[in-house]
C-alpha cells in the first residue's frame, strides 16, 4: 500500500446515539454497522470530505473516555467552525472554548461531544510555520497555556 490514511476510532459509551450525533453535526453517513448484542462493536461513518470516522461501544479491550480511557482530540477542519459548534452545542456537546481567532492565524474552538472526546472545530491556519512559531512565542511570553 502506497498511501497512508489514518482512520480514527472512537471508543463511545452509546455508539447509536453517536453515530446520529456525527450524523447531524458533520454531515456523516453511516456506512457500516456490525453488533455483538446489544453492543457496536464497528460502525464507519463517511464525511462528506471523504474521510472515514470509526466508532465502537466499549469493552473490556476498549475502554471510553468516561471509563478511563486515552484522551484524543478530534481536528476537524471546515469552513464555518462557528455554525459546526453552534450545531453540536444544540445536540448536547459542552463547549470547552468558543470559536475565535487564535493568535497562530486559525480561527477555532473546542467542544466536548456528549460522549467525552474533545474536538477541535476550526478553519485552515494561514500564517506560515515561522509566524505560527512567532505569534506562539509572544503568547507564550504574555502567560497563555
């Protein structure tokens, strides 16, 4: 295989109601969904950018967030962060910080989805490295974290 694709997984307490909330927020299709059960234990979702979102049910390999799992972060890039985030904070997702334009020249936020992944919503950054570099070193220097 020549090209590389990195496909995430989510490890979600309540795959079905996920797979509805990435459906109405980012526009997914659901593509496949196998069950043991009651449980998920696959389920791939296609983005309207032709990337692919995988998410499962925990179990005693997989462990969720709210079950003391691994912190990921989600980097979505869009063109309108703002009405993505409005459009997951109606859906139940708690915002972790609003949508604004960050000093490294990306306009961005950060929401926690109803089922503990954080994500962060924003548009493409259009400084180059060296002004990123720059504006995160006066930040920096200013006392941000």
């Amino acid at each position: 295989m020549e090209t590389m694709r990195v496909r995430p997984k989510l490890v979600v307490d309540g795959a079905d109601r996920a797979i509805e909330f990435y459906r109405e927020v980012l526009g997914a299709r659901l593509a496949t969904r196998f069950t043991m059960g009651e449980a998920v234990v696959f389920a791939e979702l296609d983005l309207p950018s032709g990337d692919v979102l995988q998410l499962k049910d925990p179990d005693e390999f997989d462990r969720g967030p709210a079950d003391g799992g691994t912190g990921v972060i989600m980097d979505v890039l869009c063109e309108d962060p703002d009405t993505l985030v409005e459009a997951a904070l109606a859906r139940g997702a708690e915002l972790v910080f609003p949508v604004d334009d960050q000093p490294y020249g990306a306009r961005q936020g950060r929401i926690r989805d109803p089922f503990g992944h954080q994500w962060i919503i924003g548009t493409a950054i259009t400084r180059t490295d060296a002004e990123v570099q720059a504006a995160l070193d006066q930040w920096a220097r200013e006392g941000a974290q």
